[in-house]
C-alpha cells in the first residue's frame, strides 16, 4: 500500500514558510532590540539626574540629558526635555521619536520618560 505524499507530512513548503517568519522577526529583532537598549539607558540617564535635582541646577541636569542622548545618538533636543520643579520635589519628562528603517518602511518609535523625585 503507497501513502500519499501529503499524508506523510514530507511537504516542504511549510518549513519554507517558517524559515521565511524567522529569518523576519530576526531583521525586526536586530533593528529594535538596539534601539530599545538605548532608550532604557536614557531613561535611567533621566531618573538619575531627578534623584539630584538638588545637587544640579535645571540647566545642567538639561545638559545633562542632551550629553547622554547624543553620546547614544536619540535624536533629543532641548524642547523635548521639560523640568519642572514645584513644593520640593522635580519632574522630568522627556519625549522623543526614533525612525528604524525596515527595507520599504520607516517605523516612527515614540518615547515618553517621566519621573517625579522629592528634592533633598
């Protein structure tokens, strides 16, 4: 008795088709995953000079800010970056966008950070 082809699971198109969904959510891995590192690390850059908002004026701790994110290339500018300061504690809030290129499409990744530190 011969067995149909099919009925022996031996169809190599579907492990095409899975090869082809790896071989994507790998290109999407390594084009975000970077970017997602980046941002933590401004965010932890962030909360950082909230804790020592009273050992840094505004200015500085904008400095502060706008040093890390082009030392880690965000494109962040001084409007982006708002510092309040209100009855003994800080607020930072800082929004930006990041483009990640994909062949054919550019991903606009938005960012918002915001922490609020008492001021010793």
């Amino acid at each position: 008795m011969q067995r149909n082809r099919r009925e022996r699971g031996e169809g190599q198109f579907g492990c095409l088709v899975g090869i082809v969904v790896l071989l994507i959510a790998c290109v999407i891995a390594y084009k975000m995953i970077p970017v997602k590192v980046k941002a933590a690390d401004l965010r932890d850059t962030v909360v950082d000079e909230a804790k020592s908002a009273g050992q840094h004026s505004d200015a500085v701790m904008m400095q502060n800010i706008l040093r890390k994110a082009d030392e880690l290339e965000l494109p962040l500018t001084e409007d982006n970056i708002e510092i309040q300061r209100q009855s003994g504690y800080v607020r930072v809030e800082v929004e930006y966008t990041v483009p990640v290129e994909f062949p054919g499409y550019t991903y606009q990744w938005s960012f918002h950070h915001k922490t609020e530190n008492p001021i010793f």
